[in-house]
C-alpha cells in the first residue's frame, strides 16, 4: 500500500511536471531554428574567430550552444535567464523605445550587449565567456522570431490559441516551430539542409543591408514591425493556420533566419576576433587584384564553408554561391485584427 501511494504520487508528480511543462510559455525559436541561425552565424567566422569559438566551446557543438539556453529553463540555477529571451512593447506603441520597453536591462536586448561585451573581455574566465557565447548565440537567434519582440498581455502570442495545421496550438509557437516544421516536412533534408539553403540565398547587396546597423535595439524594432503585420494578419479562426498562411509567411520566416544568422556571424566575428573580418577582407581584396579580379561591392563575404552534418559535432556550411533572392516579403493581406 506505502509502495503504491508513493507510486501514486510520483506519477501525479510525472503528470503535472509534463502538463506545467505542455502549459509554459514558450519561449524560444525550436531548436530547429536556433541551429539554423546559429549555423548560418558561424559559417561566416575568420578563421581567427572560429579558432577562439572552438577554444571556448571545447567539443560543444554550435548547435547544442544554440539551444543551450532552452535546455537549462528547468534548471533552478538558471531560472533568471527566462524573461531575457524576450522584450515587450506595449499594445499602443507603433516603434519600440528602449528608455520605455528596457525593464531595467532584463530583456533580450541589453542582454546581447552584456554578454557581447562579456565575450569580448579576454581577461574573463573562459566559464564566463563561454556562457556568454551560448546566451548570445541563442539570443540573436530569439531576437529575430517576431513573437519576441511582442506584447506583455498575451505573452508574446503564447495566450493566442490557434488552429495550426489541424492541431491546437498558439501563435508564438507556430512562429517559433511549426511553420519551419511545416517547411521541414516539405523537403528532404533536416535544419542543416535548410540552414544551407538559405544561406546559399544570402546576396553581398543582403549581406550589406542586414548588417548595417550592429544596434540591437534597430533589430528590435525591425522584429517589431514584423509583428505588428502578424497581428494584423491574424489568421481565420475557423481555419486557422493553414497552407495559405504558411506560403504567405514563409519568405519573412526564411529572411528573419537568414538576417539572425548574418547578424550573429558579424557579431561574434567582432567580438571574437575583433579587426579579423576586416584584415581577411582587405587581404582577399589584394589577392583579388593581382589576379586581375573585378572588387566586390560588399564590405562581408558572404557566409561560406561546409554542410553542418545534421548530427555532427562541429559546425561547418556549404560553399556558397550567392543567388538572386527569390521573393522578396510579402506584405500580408490585412484582416482588421486589433493592433
Ligand atoms: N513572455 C512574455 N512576453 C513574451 C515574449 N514576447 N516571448 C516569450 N515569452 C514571453
Ligand atoms: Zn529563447
Ligand atoms: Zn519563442
């Protein structure tokens, strides 16, 4: 009987454990997008900043740092890191505005430059910058999901229950996984395949742009606009998330993964091997004109490498051989959903 109530118990345990679990906020892009921006990041290093990555990191893979942060939210020691992963903005505002939206630095946006400068500062620990590095690495990444940069009320869509491909689901969830999930399931390949797609898309004229303004708080507010048009384009309530919806906001999905990953791989260029992008830059440009090359118009290359293997350790892509963009966003039908 002892042995059967404590049976008992430990399953009721199991069972609200998984449904507080089922029930929390979301708060991240699923590990599938987070390994997609963070390999298309990394497959632009010098070689200087891969070489103090991999001296950081040890035998972690870029991929495991990405997600890191999501693996460690159960973790008491580690539960001051959950309201970094987002900032609010409040319902009336049409830009975000730090001295109003900064909550005392506890946001994902002063968290990317905390742990940049953390990262940056040789004379730390290698703990130190080696927790940095995961919470940056994860947190462009969470910077560049709309739904992040969202609405305390609903928090961040995940109250806005949907219908998503036939199963309940809510909004930040369906921005943080299912539509990539949907477009997995189209293709053959997994997030490594997609991570290298896309980023043989990246153009020199994208890579410029995207990388314009280092200024968190501006990717902020480019996330922001993003989200009040997903608001706007609330999908149906009797069909919810559906194809339509998924082939209307997939080239937005596809370019906020390649503008976090474009921007990850300059940040932590910088702050890994501060003057390497430049110098490789300028001594390809020299190589370039002795072999009588035409100069490129872009000051970055675009990201370049090997395949990461789905599984595999270390964290490499494909050559890659810049393509015209495919489409460019397109803008949601507008369906009068409050703003
Ligand atoms: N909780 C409150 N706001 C949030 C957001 N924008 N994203 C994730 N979790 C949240
Ligand atoms: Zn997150
Ligand atoms: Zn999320």
């Amino acid at each position: 009987m002892q042995s059967r109530i404590a049976s008992l118990a430990s399953l009721s345990i199991v069972v609200s454990i998984a449904a507080s679990a089922a029930c929390a906020p979301c708060f991240a892009w699923g590990d599938d997008g987070h390994k997609i921006v963070a390999t298309i990041g990394t497959a632009m290093l010098t070689e200087d900043a891969q070489k103090a990555l991999r001296d950081i990191l040890g035998d972690e893979t870029v991929a495991d740092a990405a997600v890191w942060a999501d693996k460690m939210r159960s973790d008491p020691q580690y539960t001051w890191i959950a309201p970094l992963h987002y900032i609010n903005v409040p319902r009336n505002a049409t830009s975000l505005d730090m001295a109003r939206d900064g909550n005392g630095g506890v946001q994902v946006v002063s968290s990317i430059i905390k742990y940049r400068d953390i990262l940056k500062d040789t004379s730390k620990p290698k703990e130190e910058r080696r927790l940095a590095l995961r919470l940056l690495i994860h947190f462009v990444g969470d910077l560049h999901q709309p739904f992040h940069v969202s609405y305390k009320e609903d928090l961040g869509g995940n109250k806005l229950s949907v219908q998503s491909f036939g199963k309940k689901s809510n909004m930040h969830k369906v921005w943080d996984s299912e539509l990539i999930r949907r477009r997995l399931n189209d293709t053959k390949g997994g997030w490594a395949t997609m991570s290298a797609d896309l980023r043989q898309s990246i153009t020199p004229e994208q890579l410029k742009k995207w990388t314009a303004s280092g200024d968190p708080a501006v990717w902020a507010n480019e996330a922001f606009s993003i989200t009040r048009l997903l608001y706007r384009d609330a999908p149906d309530a009797r069909t919810g998330v559906d194809d339509a919806y998924f082939q209307r906001w997939q080239p937005t999905l596809n370019e906020c993964l390649k503008v976090g990953g474009v921007r990850l791989g300059t940040l932590l260029n910088d702050a890994l091997a501060p003057g390497s992008a430049k110098a490789a830059k300028d001594a390809k440009a020299a190589k370039d004109a002795k072999s009588g090359k035409p100069a490129k118009d872009s000051k970055q290359q675009a990201p370049k490498d090997q395949a990461p293997k789905e599984q595999a350790p270390r964290d490499q892509a494909p050559a890659s051989t810049p393509t015209a963009p495919k489409s460019g966003n397109t803008a949601p039908k507008q369906s009068g959903a409050p703003e």
